[in-house]
C-alpha cells in the first residue's frame, strides 16, 4: 500500500450534460452538427466535469469521456472499414430473462441492439478526433484552481472493439482481433506519449462466458478465449510501458443477472499475463463481492496496483462511506501487504451516453462517499 493513505479514482465515464447528450444523438441519427456548437458544448462539459472531480476530491481524474457516445462504440469513427450497424444478441445472462432486457435496456441516443458492421480493413484514422480530445482535457486541467494527482485517459481494448463491431470482412476472428490490436495500438500511444495513465476497457476479460458464442462452452475455452485477447492487448502495447496502464475489467456495466458469470479466481492468472501494473475489477457487484478472496488465492504481480471496485453504479442508492471502507478493508486484507490500493467505483457512470442507470447528481454523490469510505479506510488500515 501507499505510504500514507487510500487514494482514489474512477473508472472513465461521467454524466454528461443534457445539451451534449441532444448533439449526440444528431450525431448518430447522421444529422449534421455545427462544428462550433460541438466545440463548445464539449469543451463546456469537460471543464465542468474535471472541476467537479476536483470538488470531490479524487486522486486521478479523466475528462469524464464527455466527447464519446460509448465507452466502446466512439471507435466507429476513428476507425475505417466501419459502415453501418446490424442487430445483434443481447448477452447470454439477458437472453435468459427477454421480458427484463426489452424493458431496461433502452436510450434515446443509441441503440443497444444495433451494433457497427466492419465491411473493409481496419486502420487508425481517429488521429484528429483523438488530439482534439486530449487538447480539450488538457486545457480544461490549466483551469482548474489547484493541482491534480495524477490524470488517465480511456481506450477500448481490442477485443472489445471486435466483441462489439460485427466482423463482415476477415476471413476469421484472430485475423479480425489483431487487426483492431494494430489499428488502436496507435491511439494507446497517442495518449501514452502525453504522459497520462492510458486505461484500457477490456470487460470482456470477464465476460467472454456471456456471450451467445460461450455460453455453453467449457471454463478451459473461456479460459483460451481470454488468453487470445490478452494476446493482442499485448501486442497492441508494445511500445507502451507497463507502468503507465492500468486495466480496468468488469462483468458488464448494465444491470443484468449476471448467473453466467465467470469466477474471477479462475480468471486472474490468464489476466496477470497482460503488460499493466494497474488492475481494476468490481468488488461492489452484489453478484461479487465475496470474491475479495480471490486476491489472496491469487495475489497480484509485483508491483502491480489493485484498483478494487467499492461503489456500485448500477443502482441509485448511495454507498454508505463505512460500507466503502469495508469494501476497501477487506480487499486490502486479502491482498499481500506491499499490494498498492487505489478505490474506484465498479464501473463508469454513463459508459453509454442517454443510459446512465444512476442519476447524474447521485453519480457524483456516490463518488464523494467513495472519497468518505477511502478516509475511514486509511485511518483503519494506518
């Protein structure tokens, strides 16, 4: 652990305000946006965003996503080959209860159901886009009143963009899954080279096992399954070092059953094989919570930093900050004794823009508690 406390970060997304979440949506629909409007409205909400980080005291702080409409789907425009969107399964663990999933899973920005289809080869093209959203966090960061930490940017893991882009042009997966390694190593140096942690969203480390494709597949394929990508994650890296990734996975940030989910013990070492010093993974998930254990059967690599998740984003009540602590506490208790903590919330708060399933205000209560519960944590474990 630190030397001094538990300190604290997120895990990418932030409510996004309403005026930005309407020009995403004309964005999707294929309207045409004014260039200056977008300029603005983002630069706003980035601004805003990183100054009430601030306010609540975290650690590491990002630009909160404000310019993407997904966590993963923003990649369809920085990526060529992309043409289109086709209607896809839901997760496994959803198909099981269809009358829940047609309830829940709607946004008025975009469609959950419909995913983008690759139709020719894939390359980096998002150079703009991406320096524009860095420019942006940047300049926002010189305004805040007050120093910062420690600051990360978000990408999309290569198996998440080939989990969520159906794939009508490779001949196979692996050749699909390297391609998109090659294609987004380029943004994860593009960030690296600005000095900030770069956060690779890799979920489906964790949820191979819900997909339609696994579902009814054995642990040792998951098991494979999950190797590949961490194989092209790696690859994807290479000229990144270690110590400036951090990793975050997760069974999924919707609120689903989660019956099919895999166990996160069995899972660690295939993940510990990844080239990062940084792992986050939910430990706030009712589904999961008991498998804090897991890092005592498993513990960490050297000098790797365990981000446990301790606030729940899938639910509108706020964490009691003794809950967090406890969270926190047994986390730590289960890790060696040298495991540096970091407290986070599970998930991200609006990983698709127009579906946050907390209240954007309880959002931000819900990090001042994490804060809270970090404070109690640290006078617990000094």
């Amino acid at each position: 652990m630190t030397d001094d406390r538990i300190r604290t970060t997120h895990i990418g997304s932030l409510p996004r305000p309403p005026e930005l979440l309407d020009l995403l949506q004309r964005k999707q629909e294929g309207e045409d946006v004014d260039d200056e409007e977008w300029e603005r409205a983002t630069r706003e909400a980035t601004e805003r965003v990183v100054e009430r980080q601030r306010e609540v005291g975290l650690d590491s702080i990002n630009d909160g996503e404000q310019p993407r409409v997904s966590f993963n789907w923003y990649v369809a425009n920085r990526l060529s080959g992309i043409d289109g969107t086709q209607e896809t399964e839901l997760w496994a663990d959803l198909q099981d209860y269809p009358e829940y999933a047609d309830e829940t899973f709607k946004t008025d920005v975009i469609d959950l159901s419909m995913h983008p289809v690759v139709t020719g080869p894939i390359e980096y093209t998002g150079h703009a886009e991406a320096e524009a959203e860095i420019e942006e966090f940047l300049d926002a960061l010189e305004a805040v009143d007050g120093d910062v930490e420690d600051t990360f940017m978000t990408s999309a893991s290569p198996s998440i963009v080939t989990s969520t882009h159906v794939d009508e042009y490779y001949e196979d997966y692996e050749e699909y899954l390297f391609a998109a390694a090659d294609a987004m190593q380029e943004e994860y140096e593009l960030v690296a080279e600005t000095g900030m942690t770069l956060q690779i969203d890799a979920p489906e480390l964790l949820t191979v096992g819900q997909t339609a494709a696994y579902a009814d597949r054995s642990l040792e394929e998951i098991k494979d399954a999950t190797r590949l990508h961490v194989e092209a994650l790696n690859r994807a890296l290479e000229n990144v070092p270690a110590e400036q990734v951090r990793l975050h996975t997760c069974w999924g940030s919707y609120e689903g059953p989660g019956h099919l989910d895999t166990d996160l013990v069995e899972m660690l070492p295939v993940i510990y094989e990844a080239d990062i010093s940084g792992l986050s993974v939910e430990q706030a998930n009712p589904r999961h919570q008991h498998e804090y254990r897991a890092f005592a059967e498993e513990p960490l690599p050297d000098d790797w930093t365990l981000i446990p998740g301790v606030v729940d984003v899938k639910t509108n009540i706020i964490d009691h900050p003794e809950t967090i602590a406890d969270r926190i506490e047994r986390v730590a208790n289960a890790a060696p004794d040298d495991t540096d903590i970091v407290a986070a919330p599970d998930c991200g708060f609006g990983t698709q823009a127009g579906l946050g399933m907390v209240s954007p205000e309880l959002a931000w209560a819900k990090l001042e508690a994490l804060v809270e519960g970090a404070e109690i944590a640290t006078e617990r474990l000094y």
